[in-house]
C-alpha cells in the first residue's frame, strides 16, 4: 500500500509540474484551454466521490458520517477562507504576495496527500480516482499559481522550482494518515467522510461556478461527462497498477 502512495503521489508532483508548460502558450489559447480542464477536473472529483468514495462510506453509514461530510465541507470553506484573507491583507513588501501564495499551497498539499492516502486505504480503486482527481484540479490551479508569480517578478524557473518543492508537503500529509492508521483501524470511519465533504467542496464551489457561467456550456458539459467517465473506468486501471508495482 506503501508503494501505491507514494507512487501516486510522485505522479502528481510531474503532472503538477508540467502543467506549468501550458503557458508558454498564447494566453488566448491558454485561458481557452484553462477552462476545460476546470471542467474535466469537477468531473473527476464528482465521478470519484459518487462512484468510489460514497459507495465505501454507504457500508457503514451512520448519522455521524453525514455529519462528518457536513464537517469536512464547512473546514475546506473555512481554510479556503483564511487562506484567501491572508493574500489580499498580508501581501506586503515584507511578505509578498508569491510567498504567501506557496504557503498557502503548502496546506492544500498536506491536505492533498491526506486524501489520496485515505482514499488508497479504502480501496486501490479509490486510491487511483482520488489521485487522477487531485492531478485534475491540481494542474489548473498551479496554472494559476505561477502565473501569480511570474507576475510578481519571480522568473519561470523560480516559480517552477517553489512549485515543485512545495510539493514535498504532499507526503507529509500522507506520511500522519499512514502514522495515526497504524495506532488506530477505526480512522477511516472519520477520515473518509470528511475526505468526501473536501472533494465536494472544492468540485462545487471551485469548479462548477466557471462552468455555470460558460457560453460554451455543451462542449464543458461534454468534457466534465469525461471526467466522469474516466473514473467510472478506474477499476480497469487497477490491474495495470498492480503489473507495475
């Protein structure tokens, strides 16, 4: 199990890294292109909860796990908040805006590897959906996140090189979802719910609003049903993973 997260987690540092490539691109074709993978990336997470991670939470389900989603959804706004304050009213000469940003991104990485390690100990299966959605959102984002700081006077390779180190956190977050399951096998009846309320949150409030407000709304619509379809596929994937490893 070891060897499946941290290869997941490896794949999604390279895919987060080279998604920093897109914007050598036009910005015309950049924004264009921005946009749909905002689209594909809320179809993953909705696919990934709804076909993996609900149907192992529905198991044991009780009035505590509902409350728990409830939870997780009301701790990601909060966070999402705190950390969006903290840019707009700290971004000074003695602390910029870039590294602001990086610690922010540092939290959601912890928070990163905390959901695709529960979700690898719910099932390989869950595992590999929870990682192809967080490289989904992830990609976008960190999109967004160099060019925030290209803006800001760092230079590409500064900002890909801050990118990439930021992601170490990823495993730190694995690293105490691994640590507290060894001394406790009840935790994934906490995790796990709270896990689904983050995905929801971000996929819903994130992702979705861009694709409301589309005028290109059948071709986004046609690409989040991908999104879905490739996590209802997931399970194909695991034999190949298990040839890998």
């Amino acid at each position: 199990m070891i060897e499946e997260i941290g290869l997941s987690l490896v794949l999604t540092s390279i895919f987060s890294a080279t998604g920093a490539l897109l914007l050598f691109m036009s910005r015309e074709r950049f924004e264009h292109l921005t946009q749909f993978l905002i689209s594909f990336s809320a179809g993953t997470i909705f696919g990934g909860v709804f076909i993996h991670l609900v149907f192992r939470l529905a198991s044991n389900y009780t009035r505590l796990s509902g409350l728990l989603v409830v939870i997780g959804l009301v701790l990601s706004f909060m966070l999402e908040r705190v950390v969006h304050w903290h840019c707009h009213h700290r971004g000074t000469h003695e602390e910029p805006v870039p590294y602001v940003l990086a610690a922010g991104d540092g939290i959601h990485n912890i928070l990163d590897g905390i959901l695709i390690a529960t979700s690898f100990l719910v099932s390989i299966s869950s595992g590999i959906a929870a990682t192809v959605a967080v490289i989904a959102h992830k990609i976008p984002k960190e999109l967004g996140d160099f060019g925030v700081m290209v803006d800001y006077g760092f230079s590409r390779m500064k900002a890909l090189a801050v990118n990439v180190g930021i992601s170490v956190f990823m495993f730190l977050g694995a690293g105490l979802v691994l640590g507290v399951s060894s001394i406790s096998s009840g935790i994934l009846t906490i995790l796990l719910p709270l896990v689904i309320g983050n995905f929801v949150y971000i996929a819903g409030s994130d992702l979705l609003p861009d694709f409301k407000h589309s005028e290109n709304w059948f071709r986004h619509l046609a690409v989040f049903s991908l999104g879905v379809g490739l996590m209802y596929l997931v399970p194909y994937f695991k034999t190949l993973v298990s040839t890998v490893l």
